[in-house]
C-alpha cells in the first residue's frame, strides 16, 4: 500500500525493502499493533490520522513510536499511503 506519487517525499529504499524481506524470512517480527487511532483530517480525497504502533520482535524486544499516516485515493480510486512519518517514540 506504498504511493507511486510521493509528491517530493523520501520514497522508501531498497534497503528497507531487503531488510523487510530479511525480518519476514527469518520469523525476526513477532507482532505490529495499533493503538489510540485518531482522526486528524478529513477530505473526499485525503485522510489523516494519528496513533500509536507497537512492533514486537519474536524474541520479545517492544518498540512503540507515535505515528501520522497519511493516505490519498488516487487516480486508480485506491487510497494509498502518501507519507507515515514517526511522530514519537515511546517507552520500550
């Protein structure tokens, strides 16, 4: 669900992507949850929200961050991610 127009946003690299199919191969993500989701913005074509996820590795370690995703229904009508910066991280 990754935008192909990032309108002068930094796209995600190769390396994010090999890392991803590393961490999937070798069972290294346990879990990701979504807490406190909380509309921001809202327009036909646009959607902001804010919450909180929380990655969990298989081998226990927590790491929780504030995020602000950003999505937009495109030209296709699929509504795709146009940015998810980290807003806060929070206590492990």
């Amino acid at each position: 669900m990754i935008s192909r127009d990032f309108k002068g946003f930094e796209v995600l690299d190769y390396a994010w992507a090999r890392q991803s199919e590393h961490e999937s191969a070798h069972n290294i993500l346990g879990s990701v949850a979504y807490a406190r989701v909380r509309v921001r913005a809202l327009t036909p074509q646009r959607i902001m929200f804010e919450m909180v996820e929380t990655v969990v590795a298989s081998d226990g370690e927590r790491s929780s961050q504030t995020i602000e995703v950003r999505i937009e229904n495109e030209a296709d009508a699929a509504w795709r991610v146009i940015q998810e910066p980290i807003m806060e991280r929070q206590g492990g």
